[in-house]
C-alpha cells in the first residue's frame, strides 16, 4: 500500500496540523460516503450481508468479475463458489 509507506509520511512532514485535521475529516466524510454506496440494503441476502460485505466476500473467495456485479450477483456468486 503505497499510501502508508510514502504518501501518507511526506504529506505529515509537508501540512501542519491544521491542514491534517482538515484532510483527516474529508477522508472519513468520502470513506463513509463510499462504504454507504456500496451497502445498498440488507434485505435479500444472506444473512443481510451488505453488498460491500458480499464484495468482500467475494474477493476472499476470488470470485472473477466481482467488480461489475450488483449485490444479488454476489451473492449467487457466493453461493455457486460455496457449493
């Protein structure tokens, strides 16, 4: 991962702690916007596994074409894998 071993050192020696404190609260505002898009809702999938969850599974079980499906398609992926 790029970012802890040389991104995230330079920008600490480069912003003050103003700066930081501002990028820091911008970072989990957008992590929490992705991880919303990615939930969709629980209901129809295996034990209400969200799609990021499904996804996640997915890449464990190294499911091809994880990327592209929606969370239905994971989870009959999952299955289909599990089977």
């Amino acid at each position: 991962m790029e970012e802890g071993s040389t991104l995230l050192p330079a920008l600490r020696q480069t912003a003050d702690a103003k700066e930081l404190d501002r990028l820091g609260r911008a970072f989990e505002q957008r992590r929490a916007e992705e991880l919303k898009a990615l939930s969709g809702s629980a209901s129809g999938s295996p034990d209400g596994a969200t799609k990021a969850e499904l996804h996640e599974q997915a890449q464990q079980a190294d499911v091809p074409g994880r990327s592209q499906m929606d969370k239905q398609e994971l989870a009959r992926a999952l299955k289909k894998a599990g089977s």
